[in-house]
C-alpha cells in the first residue's frame, strides 16, 4: 500500500480536529440557547402569576365572582396561546373553578404545594410535549385560599432547538469540506520548502556540492533544517576537495621517487657495471624505498586519526612527563647538530597518550632539523584558566608569513627541494593538526624574522 503524502495526512488531521470542535462549539451553543430559553420561560411565568395574584386580589372577593367574572383574567393570557391558566379551591379533592387557555393541560397532574411560594416542575403534556407548570397558593380579598396553576405549553422552543440542530448538521459538511480544502493547501504551502529540498538533494553528487538551499523567509523551523543541510553540502564540499586535492598531491609525491628509482634502474641496467657500482646504485634505491615506506606509514597514520574508527578512551596525560621521554629520544640527534634541548612547565591534559607523543615528536624532529647549530630548542609548558600550551621553539631558518597559514597543509612545504634532501614527507605538521583535532584543541604558529619560530600544541584545560 502507497503510503500516504504528508500533505493530505496533516489536512486529513486538521479536518478531524475541526469537526470535532465544531461539534464541540455546536453542543456548546445549544446548551446555551436551551439555558436561556428556559431562563426566559421561568421568568415569564413569574410575571404573568404576579399580574394573576394582581387581578384576583383587586377584583375577586369570592369564588363566585372568579366564576361568574373571568374576563379580568381573561385579559392575561389572552394572545399567548401557549398559556393555560387553572385555578382550583384549596380543598381536598380539589374541584376545578376556571380553566382559560389549552383545555388539554386538564390531563396534567395537580401538585400539592406546601407553602404560598411560587414553583416549577416540568411535566409532559398528552401530545408529549415538555411543558412548564408554574403554581402557587393565592388568597381573595375575603380570605379564601385558592390554588393558580399557570402552563407554558415549550413546543415553540423544542422547534427552534430542531432548527438549529438541522441547520448545523446541514452546515457541518460543507464547513468541513472547506477547513479541509483550506487547510490542504496551506500545508501544502507550507511544505514547498521540503520539496525545494528534495530538489537539492536529486541534483547533489560527488562532482557538484556546490546547490545550496535558501534560507531567506523560511519558518524557523525550516531555516534551522535548510542551515544544517547547508553546512552539511558545505562540509562534504570541503571534505571531497581535500580529498581531491590529496590525491593529486600524493599522485606527485608518489610519482618523483618512483620515477627516481625507475630511471636508476633503467640507467644501471643499460650496461655492465662494477660490483662496487650496482652497490651504490642499491644504497640509493634503498634511501628512496625508505622514504616512501615512512610517506605510505605515515599516511595510513593520518587516515586513522582523522577518521577514527572507534572512539579514543582518554586519561590524565602529565606533559612534562611526555615531553621528557621525546626529548630524550632526541638527545642523540640533537648532539649530531650540537643543538640542546631544555623543558620548563608542567601541565596535565586529559588525552590519548601516544598521540600526544607522536605530536611532540613531530614537532620537536622538526625544530632539530630546521634550528640552527649550536642554539637551544625549548619546550614550554604553560596554562590559563581554559587552554594548556606546550610550545616547541627553535633559532633557525625564518618561515615567511604567507606560509604559516599552509604549513599544516598535507604535503606542503616552504622549500620542497631542501625538504626531500633531508628526508621530509611532508605530512609531519598536517598529522599534528588532525591529534589536536581529536583532542578539541589546535596548534598554532609564529615566525619572528632573525629570532624565534615556535610551534604550539593548544589542549583545553581540564575541568
């Protein structure tokens, strides 16, 4: 079974929910109609008894003269066909003096009031009617009790009531008809935004990321998803160029070495040599297989930080201590250049220990390679109330300034030339950056021209 649109399930929904505050409202405004009517027909049967006791206490001095004079009573209810006036004698069983009006509230039981007070009781007349009875005991001018039941005959009020019941049962279909219809098109409407989406996303591929959705006069809730999407085609945009971008840098990375060795090879093999010679020639290869085995390492490293598969445990990490057992790895390779190493600080960060050496490390080969003989490499801790720094400063050779922002570039480098002599893939500081990725921090560098270039690794500050 298709299932169905979105559009019609949330205009199919309001429609429901109208109905039944239409019903609602409906029941509603009949129980309030009904209220008044009876409120209207109580306090009509008040004043037509107190204008009957009026008559019967100006006019009437006997029983005789109720019988023999009605007319004054007449002129009561004379024009409302609905009433019907009876009055009985207080005696018991009560005898029937005067009846004016519907002659069929005869069958209507007689009550029995205790007390000269005006009440009500609802009764049914014989053609079924609800019918509203006001009596009360009244006296002559002679004295006499006598018994004043007074009738309003509710036919005209059930009609009305019927009229409108069928009237907004009539209505209700069409109301219906048209909250639906008005609130499928404003869902409809509404959800325009999705289908620009849905547009968005038919046309995005790996070779255009570049569509993006409008955000301008969307509803918030719609602005906040077409934000995210937008961030989400900007992000893989990003991520798919890197990715292009790296494979063609290491396409020509890959591709000098290569052919280094093929050429080499090609060379020694066009003719006999010495055995001295073949030697040399494997010497050669060798140092260029190395420097490859270290690029595809180093590179298999870089993949499996920037895209862990697993997520990282973390621990508390004493830097001081860290840093010491790099730069005692170092001590020797610095002696070769009659550089010194110094430490100062202590800090600890919460992080994966042998990323952090790994980026020291990097950070520290290169302030060896790069510093000049006879200077001090330092590595200073330091801490603020939110960031913990450790920072690798050596006296070499300057990095201009437009560099800096592409020194954690992969594959980047100031002098390509110097770099590959001295070993360098490279992917060094680009394997720095992505640690301090996964540890919520960043590195950082300055160059002052004729001083110091220093490297900093940036760890938020323990809570």
């Amino acid at each position: 079974m298709k299932p169905a649109r979105l559009s019609v399930k949330l205009g199919v929904t309001i429609t429901a929910m109208s109905a039944v505050l239409v019903l609602l409202m409906a029941a509603f405004a009949l129980a309030a109609i009904w209220r008044q009517l009876d409120i209207q027909a109580r306090d009509g049967l008040t004043d037509k008894m107190a204008q009957v006791q009026h008559s019967l206490a100006e006019g009437s001095a006997s029983i005789a003269d109720i019988v023999l004079h009605p007319h004054n009573l007449r002129d009561q209810i004379i024009g409302h066909d609905n009433l019907t006036l009876v009055i009985m004698d207080s005696a018991n069983p009560r005898k029937r003096l005067l009846t004016l009006g519907d002659q069929e509230s005869t069958e209507l039981p007689i009550p029995d009031p205790g007390s000269p007070v005006l009440e009500f009781q609802e009764v049914r007349s014989a053609e079924g009617h609800e019918t509203l009875m006001a009596y009360q005991l009244m006296r002559l001018k002679s004295g006499q009790p006598i018994l004043v039941m007074l009738t309003l005959d509710r036919k005209s009020d059930y009609t009305l009531l019927s009229a409108y019941v069928k009237s907004t049962l009539i209505a209700l279909p069409l109301i219906l008809l048209l909250v639906g219809g008005c609130a499928w098109w404003l869902v409809h409407r509404g959800l325009k935004p999705l289908r620009a989406l849905s547009q968005v996303a038919e046309s995005v591929s790996a070779r255009d990321l570049s569509q993006r959705m409008k955000v301008q006069g969307l509803p918030e809730e719609l602005s906040d998803l077409a934000h995210a999407v937008n961030f989400m085609l900007h992000r893989l945009d990003s991520d798919v160029q890197q990715l292009a971008q790296f494979s063609d840098d290491l396409a020509h990375e890959l591709r000098t070495p290569m052919n280094n060795l093929m050429g080499t090879a090609q060379v020694t093999l066009s003719r006999e040599r010495a055995p001295q010679e073949y030697r040399q020639v494997l010497e050669s290869c060798t140092e260029e297989l190395e420097r490859l085995s270290r690029m595809v390492s180093q590179m298999l490293f870089l993949a499996s930080v920037s895209q862990p598969s697993a997520p990282l445990t973390f621990s508390d990490v004493a830097l001081h201590e860290e840093a010491a057992r790099v730069a005692e790895l170092f001590a020797v390779t610095a002696d070769e250049k009659a550089l010194s190493i110094a430490l100062r600080g202590e800090a600890t960060v919460s992080g994966d220990k042998l990323m952090i050496q790994r980026a020291i490390s990097n950070l520290l080969s290169n302030a060896i390679r790069h510093g000049t003989s006879g200077s001090t490499v330092t590595l200073e801790l330091s801490a603020t109330a939110d960031e913990v720094t450790l920072a690798v400063a050596n006296t070499g050779e300057d990095i201009e300034s437009r560099h800096l922002p592409h020194l954690f570039e992969r594959f980047y480098r100031v002098n390509p030339g110097h770099a590959r002599q001295q070993g360098g893939t490279g992917l060094g500081l680009a394997i720095v950056r992505s640690i301090m990725s996964l540890h919520e921090g960043r590195v950082t560098v300055e160059s002052e021209p004729g001083r110091l270039t220093t490297f900093g690794l940036v760890f938020p500050r323990l809570a």
